[in-house]
C-alpha cells in the first residue's frame, strides 16, 4: 500500500465524522421550534405574499410606471441643454477677452509708409498729405507667436479649455496642448488596447449612455495639418463675427467650440477657436443621471415594499375567500362560514358581503330543496296509500255497489295524483322560466279586465257569485297607462287567477262579492281581491302561503287542491320584486267579527 492510500485512509475517518456532526447539527436546529417557525413563515411569505401573482402583477406596473417616469426624466430634461447653453456663453466671454488680449499685443513689424502717387499728382500747390484711414487701414498688424505664447498660456491654464489661433488664412498658429511652462508635467491618455474586455456595469453605462445620445450632431475630427478651413466656425469668425458648432466624438463625447474673430482697428488679424474637453459636459449630466438614479433606487425600493403592503391587504382577503369557496364546494354536509370583511369599505368588503350573501341564499336554497322533496314525497303518500289500498280491496268487492265506490276512490286518486304532479312541475320549474323569460310592458287594467271576464265564464252551476272589477282614477301626470308594469303576462295573469278561485272556494253559493280593485301608490301598483267568505284564522295568515297547506271550507270535496297555489302565486309576485299579503276584513257586526278576506298584490310600476 503506498503512502497516499494510508494517508488517504488516516482522513477518511475524521471527514465522516465531521459530515456525521454536521448533519445531526442541522437536524437538531431544524427541530427547533423557532427556526422551525421561521422557515415556515419565510417560505409562506415567499409563497403566498411576494411571488403571489396579484402581488407580482402590482409591482410590476408600479415599476413600469416608475421607470417610464425617470426615463422621461432622463431623456426629456433640459440641463444637459442648458449646460450647453451656458458652456456657450461662458466661451464666448473667455473668447472675447482673450481675442482683446491678443489683439492688444499685435505690433507693427514695419516703419515704412506707403504714399499713393496717384493721390500726390491730384495735389495742388500749398497742399499736404494728412494721414487718413486708408493710411491705418495698409498698416499690417501680424501676431506674434513669441508674445502670444505666454499670454494665452497664462489665460488658458486655469481652464481646461483648449486654445487654438489661426492667422487670416486658417492655418493653425499656436495650439494650447503644445504650450506649456518649465517644470510643468505633461499627461496624455493612451488608447486602450484593441482586446481589452468592457466589464457589465461600464457595457450598461456605456449603452445608456449611446440611448440617450443625440443623434443630429456632427463628429468631431481632428484635422491633419492643423488648417482651420475644416471648421465651419473659424471660416465664420474670419467674416468678422463670432460662430459656435456643438459636435460629438465617436466615443459619445460633446465638444462646444466657439470661433471669436481677432481684431484691431476693424481689421480681422486672425481666429481664436476655444474648445471643451470631450466629457466635461458628460460628466456632469453622468453625474445627475447617477443622482436619478439613486432616487429611483430609493423610490423603487419604497414602491416594492409599498406593492407588497398593497397586495397583501388585497390577496390575503381573497385567498381567505377563495379557501372558504372551496371548502363550501366540498363540505357536503358541513355549513362552512365565509370569512366577514363587511367592516372594509372597498371592493374586498363588497366581494364578502356578495359571497355571504349568496352562501347563505344557497343554504336557504338546499333547505327549501330538502322540505320540498319532503312535502312532495308526504303529499304523494298519501293518495298513493288511499290508491293502493283500494286497488287492494277491489278484488275482495262481493257486489257492484262496493266496486263502484272502489273505483270512483281509484278515480278520485288518479286526478288528485295528477293535478299534484302537475302543480309540483309547475312549482319546480317556476324559478328557470322566470329567468330565461324577456320581461315585457304588462298594463294591468286590461289584464284584469281580461282575468275577471274569463272567471265570470266559468263559474260554477248553482253558484251565484259577483265578480266586479273596479279601477280607480289616476293622476293625469302619471300618464295614459299608469298601471303598466314590467313583467310576464301570463305568470302574473296566473297569480290573479288563483286569487279569484281561491276566494270563489270561500264565499257562499248564495250572495258571493268578490272585488278585484286596481289603484295607483306612489310609485306602486297595488291590486286588491276582497271577499266575503269566513276570513282566515289569525294563526294562519303566513301558513296559507307555504306549500301543502290547506285549510278548505268543509263543505269542498277532500283533495281538490293541492296546497300550492297561494305558494306559486306569492313567488311569482317576488320574482317581479312585488309582495303579495294576505289580511282580515275586520267587522264586529258580522258573524266571528269578520267580513271577509282581503289579498294585495303590490308590484314596481314601470
């Protein structure tokens, strides 16, 4: 074995019980109920809170909102022009000081004066040659590199401005980066090396930078030579007047150079051209972008935890809400509550109140389900017993007598059967065609009238019953239908129907009145069916209205209705948001105090 493999063995050991404590160390902190706690409410936080999707949609448009607000700022702001103008201005003034300076230290480099013989020959005798301005004007005023040199060295160094003058026929005379004083150190920058990398962070300054540059002005170059007629605005200045250019490196880099003329006695000796180094201006406008920047940093920081606090007061209600949908979609035979954030008064608050609202109309809704199906199977009983017993006894009959009594109870059955089954569907499919049914302009006068008549056809032989409508005025500002409703016509002609027939089952067979009255209430109409039958027991005045319920004269046949009809009708009113109540007409002369019964259908009008 060589000395590596014992080596290797000597370690093995010590690793493995290092692994083998580290793992028992992050088990037993796992087991901590504090850090146990904490992860949870860290992974919770992660999970429901700051990746929720609502949570990831608000802070994104904030940010959206907030980037597209300081890239206007950035990009639409108008320092960097300002810096621009004042960069001009300030040229302009150090260019015109300086070009009077110069100007001033121009000396005339001959003492010969120039005589014009054809000016001698026009003298008269006794006549002298004055000097004029044409004589000024033919003295020629050179600059001198030697005396301007340490002038515009001195003018120039407290600046970094650069300094070029060029004689009257632009060629370059003096450059400010080849004038400098003894012991002075000179600097210039290298260019970098053609494989050098740009890191990310100068590669992103570097491409904002090129997004927010300005496309629309010209590239500086140098010129070979050092000749000014390359620049437009030494060309200009040597017209006499002062010119700026703003230029671009290829780098991104502005450069404002301002052409101020040299002259003396009106005669334009040269150009002093003044440039910017490339970058200053940059490097302010870099400097409050970075400013931006960090405040957008800061207001980023501010908007995402404020996006969050926002989220969260929104998601946390509706994942309450959504938890408790769930469980009431499962829990069959539970009675899930809906969390309760009535006390918001926002949206939230009106989605829980909404979904109370409905929980609890849906529960009332099973209920009535479940006692429906229990009344239907009682009431379906009990006929179907009467059936089966005298199906039953049929075969036992021992005359004809007793099996034509038999019959007539199967008969008797089979019709009660029937008009239950058919009261039944009625009732069960009342809600569905009240629903996909178009409501439609109902007058209710005609409606009646046409009611009334078709009661009056078919009253019953032997039976002397008055059934009278009567229809008060209204007022002429309601219009020419003031009793016009928006509804179903032959759902609420159904209604007054089993009304008249429901007092008709009460009244005697001899003197009957039934009244149907229809008025106007306010904003209501308001239709009455009095009669003078026996009235209704106190106890029962809300009974009558549930489904099953009977309490017939006892003079009517067992099983001639099905206990139905006050229920339909109560329900259809409902459905087109009226109410249908029932009362006593109360008369101390009458036998019992009572006079009759009284129904009054209430219903929006239109």
């Amino acid at each position: 074995m060589t000395a590596t493999g014992e080596a290797e063995q000597r370690r093995d050991p010590a690793a493995e019980r290092r692994r083998r404590m580290g793992a028992i160390g992050r088990a037993r902190l796992r087991r901590l109920p504090f850090v146990r706690r904490s992860l949870q409410r860290l992974r919770w936080l992660l999970g429901h809170s700051i990746f929720s999707s609502l949570t990831r949609r608000i802070v994104f448009l904030n940010l959206v909102a907030l980037i597209v607000l300081v890239s206007g700022i950035l990009y639409l702001n108008q320092f960097r022009a300002g810096l621009i103008d004042a960069r001009v201005e300030s040229l302009l003034t150090q260019g015109e000081i300086i070009a009077g300076a110069i100007a001033s230290s121009a000396t005339v480099e001959t003492n010969s004066i120039t005589l014009d013989p054809e000016r001698l020959l026009e003298l008269q005798a006794g006549d002298t040659l004055q000097p004029g301005s044409d004589a000024s004007e033919s003295l020629d005023f050179p600059i001198n590199p030697e005396r301007v040199a340490p002038l515009l060295r001195r003018l120039i160094s407290p600046t970094r401005t650069r300094a070029r003058l060029y004689d009257r026929d632009a060629n370059l005379i003096l450059d400010s980066r080849h004038l400098y004083s003894r012991g002075q150190i000179l600097r210039y920058d290298l260019p970098p090396l053609a494989d050098e990398e740009v890191g990310v962070v100068e590669g992103a300054l570097g491409w904002v930078q090129h997004l927010f540059q300005r496309s629309d002005l010209p590239i500086y170059a140098e010129t070979p030579g050092g000749s000014g007629t390359t620049y437009p605005e030494v060309m200009n200045a040597l017209t006499g007047g002062p010119a700026t250019v703003v230029r671009v490196t290829d780098k991104g880099e502005l450069i404002v150079s301002v052409a101020v003329p040299i002259q003396r006695f009106r005669a334009v000796l040269g150009v002093l051209l003044l440039s910017t180094q490339g970058g200053d201006i940059d490097k302010i406008v870099q400097a409050e972008r970075m400013a931006i920047v960090r405040v957008f940093a800061v207001a980023a920081l501010v908007t995402i935890v404020l996006s969050i606090l926002l989220a969260s007061t929104i998601a946390t209600p509706l994942r309450r809400l959504s938890a408790a949908a769930i469980r009431v979609k499962r829990g069959v035979k539970s009675r899930e509550e809906i969390p309760d954030f009535g006390d918001r008064a926002d949206e939230v608050g009106n989605l829980a109140t909404a979904l109370r609202d409905m929980t609890n109309a849906l529960y009332k809704r099973m209920d009535a389900i479940e006692s429906f199906a229990a009344d239907v199977s009682h009431e379906l009983k009990n006929p179907l017993t009467s059936l089966r017993s005298a199906v039953e006894t049929l075969p036992l009959a021992r005359n004809e007598d007793s099996k034509a009594r038999l019959l007539a109870v199967i008969e008797h059955d089979v019709r009660r059967l029937d008009r239950l089954i058919t009261d039944i569907s009625d009732a069960s499919r009342l809600d569905a065609e009240l629903a996909r049914e178009v409501t439609d302009r109902v007058d209710l006068a005609g409606l009646l009238e046409s009611v009334v008549d078709g009661a009056r056809a078919h009253t019953k032989e032997g039976w002397d019953t008055d059934i009278r409508l009567d229809v008060e005025p209204a007022a002429p500002t309601l219009g020419a239908k003031p009793h016009r409703v928006a509804g179903h016509d032959l759902r609420l002609s159904q209604v007054f129907t089993n009304l008249i027939d429901n007092a008709r089952s009460f009244v005697p067979m001899t003197g009957g009145r039934i009244r149907v009255t229809l008025g106007r209430k306010g904003s209501r109409v308001v239709v009455t069916v009095t009669d003078n039958g026996p009235g209704i027991q106190a106890e029962n005045i809300q009974r009558i209205f549930e489904r099953f319920y009977t309490d017939r004269p006892s003079a009517e046949a067992f099983g001639q209705n099905s206990g139905l009809g006050l229920s339909i009708s109560r329900q259809i009113v409902e459905a087109h948001g009226g109410t249908l109540e029932a009362e006593n007409i109360v008369d101390p002369e009458a036998p019992g105090g009572l006079a009759g019964a009284r129904f009054t259908v209430s219903l929006p009008a239109e």
